[in-house]
C-alpha cells in the first residue's frame, strides 16, 4: 500500500490533510469541518476540466476524475483552491497524530 498525503488548509485554522491509497485509489478528507470534507471529497471524486501544461506555454485541457491516479490528483490539487478555497501545502509535513 502506498499512501500519499500532502497538507491542505482553508484559513481560519482549518488545517488537515488529504490522503490517497495508489493501490485502491481510496481518497479520504481530514480538515476540522465535516461540510468542507464532503465538498472536497465531491471535488475530488468528480470529472473536473484541467490544464495539463506541456511546455511553458503549451497546455492540454483534460477532463478526468482527479481521484482517478495520483498525477491527475496532483494536477488537480493545484487547482482546488480555485474551486474550493482548499490551499494545499506541498512543503508542510503532514502530522497525522
């Protein structure tokens, strides 16, 4: 089993962490409100329209379902903050105790 978390945060010390299995493609939401867990877990599980750029100017427009493998997951968590508020937080170690 290998399990990918990155930190996220809606401000207002909101501060959790997303979590994805590779092996299953089980995604699970742990900010501190139930109401945003659902909307992102929505977000995330839901066939949303991305830029998958190329080259630094060259970009392919795809439509997947983030959850769907890790690289579209990770495409799509650059862009979750546009839809949800979600900021993730590539550099913060996720401290899950």
């Amino acid at each position: 089993m290998a399990l990918f978390k990155v930190a996220a945060h809606t401000g207002e010390n909101n501060n959790g962490y997303i979590s994805y299995d590779t092996d299953t493609k089980a995604l699970d939401v742990h900010l501190n409100d139930d109401s945003i867990n659902t909307k992102v877990r929505t977000y995330l599980t839901s066939v949303q329209s991305m830029h998958r750029f190329t080259d630094l100017s060259l970009y392919d427009t795809i439509n997947a379902i983030p959850a769907s493998s890790l690289e579209t997951l990770k495409l799509a968590l650059g862009y979750i903050w546009l839809a949800m508020g979600v900021h993730i937080d590539w550099s913060r170690p996720v401290d899950m105790a």
